[in-house]
C-alpha cells in the first residue's frame, strides 16, 4: 500500500528522480519532464505528467496498466506487478528475467495506440447511501461551508459519476475522483480518532469510504451497507482503479435491510447493476 500512497499526488518529475536517487529516461519533448523513470532495480514508473488534463492523464494511465496485464508483451512474463497512480503507473518486473531497458523497449510502441477516451473494462458500481443523520455528522458543516442547503449537497454528489483514481492506505480504500467543484472542501482541521467503518467522506475533489473503523479527516456526509472489504469474498476488494462509481440514496428501511443482509455475507451490488434486491 506504501507504493500506491506514494504515487497517489501528481508529480513534477522534474527533480524528484535527482532528489530519490533514481535515474531517468527523457522521452518528451517538454522541457525537464520525463516518461521514464527508472524507480530501484526491479521498477519502471511511466509517466503521464506532461498532459495537463488530469482526467486524460489518468485514463491513459489506466490503458496502459490495462495493456501491460494483458501479457501480450514480450517482457510479460518478468512483470510482477502493476500499479497505478494518478496519472502514472509503476511497473515491477524480476530483474532476473528482464532490465528496465527491456520494459522501456517494450512499453514505447505501445504509447502511441493509447488514446483518452473511456476504458471499455472498467466496472460501474452504484453504491447506496444514506446521507446525513448519525452516519454522516458533516452534512450541515459542508452544507454551512458550500453555501448550499443539505438537500442541495446529497443532490450535487448524486450527480457525478466518480473514477476511482488509486487505491488508497486502507485495504479496499478508493479515492473517487469527480466530485461536484462547488462541493470541494479541505479535510478537516481536527481530524476523528474514530470513522465508522462504510463512512462516506468528501475532500478536495474526492469522495471515499472508509472500509475499516480508523482515524480519520475527511467530510462526513453518510453511509453505505456495501461491504467495500469483505474478507469472506473470493476477491475481498470491491473496487479496482478505473471502476466507475455512481451514488443512489436509500431511507432508512431500505439500509437497514441491505446492511442486514451484507452483514450475513450476502454479496448485495453487483457491477453494472443497481442493487440485487433477490428478485427472479
């Protein structure tokens, strides 16, 4: 999880490689920035930080992430792994059957074919939430802050569609990208030593939920009955990065029945779906 908290902010690579001891490869034309960098003896970071759109920096990220498991190349058998960050990713090979020169080489024709528009492999989850009440004891703080009444706030974060961006310090913790601007808030300035596990937090320009009871900083509007880190399931982590999130408000019978039936290890969201409500 270290990697991916370290990769998570947009970086000027500029001088960051000098200052890490890394050494790099120049493939742009942009002055001090760098496509390749070679991250220790077994990793490969490849950069998208010349775009300056950041939601096409991380779409293409998440291509090329896409492209690289596929395991077409001629080094995907050295790839151990593949991780992305905002508008990168970092590619760990064996560097017993493979060199950084040899995924370098690799990865550079595929650079061309990798485009912006959406990526035909990302899940769409709609999560239910009930907002505010005890589950979400920031609602009227960022609806004082935003300007906006309460209902206003539920219905401006119900109307994006949120990317999840990187996975997060918490197993199966998202960091959803997208919110509304005018919902956009600092973190807390004294932050909780206590978040219930399935809070739904906003900051900045993110939403997440909170899959594990831990401290905490972020905006509190409410709740979901979706086990995001179900150690029970055959894949214990819900969202992948790339997955599309979209939000739909539940009342409190319906929550309460959905988490009820999560809490018996029922799998309640499927992707691409509204909720399964055992019908058929």
């Amino acid at each position: 999880m270290f990697i991916e908290q370290f990769f998570c902010s947009a970086f000027s690579y500029t001088n960051t490689d000098r200052a890490i001891g890394m050494n790099s490869t120049r493939t742009s034309t942009h002055a001090g920035f760098r496509r390749f960098i070679h991250a220790g003896d077994s990793g490969v970071i490849v950069s998208f930080a010349d775009e300056p759109d950041m939601a096409v920096a991380m779409v293409r990220a998440r291509r090329l992430a896409t492209m690289v498991r596929s395991g077409d190349m001629d080094f995907a058998n050295a790839v151990l792994d593949v991780i992305p960050g905002f508008n990168n990713i970092i590619i760990q090979y064996d560097p017993v059957y493979s060199s950084s020169s040899d995924i370098i080489k690799g990865v550079e024709p595929l650079l061309a074919d990798i485009g912006a528009d959406e990526l035909v492999d990302s899940r769409h989850w709609i999560m239910p939430v009930l907002y505010g009440g005890e589950g979400g004891p920031d609602l009227e703080d960022v609806a004082e802050k935003t300007g906006f009444p309460p209902e206003e706030v539920i219905s401006r974060h119900l109307s994006r569609q949120l990317t999840v961006a990187i996975m997060g310090f918490m197993p199966g913790l998202g960091y959803l990208k997208g919110i509304d601007p005018a919902l956009t808030l600092p973190r807390r300035s004294s932050p909780r030593k206590r978040v219930p596990a399935l809070t739904l937090g906003i900051a900045m320009d993110q939403s997440v939920i909170y899959p594990l009871t831990s401290p905490g900083g972020w905006n509190l509007i409410g709740k979901v009955p979706v086990r995001i880190f179900e150690p029970r399931r055959d894949d214990p982590i819900l969202f992948r990065p790339g997955d599309r999130v979209s939000f739909r408000r539940v009342d409190d019978a319906e929550f309460t029945d959905l988490n009820q039936r999560a809490e018996a290890g029922e799998t309640i969201l499927h992707p691409a779906s509204t909720m399964d409500k055992g019908e058929g």
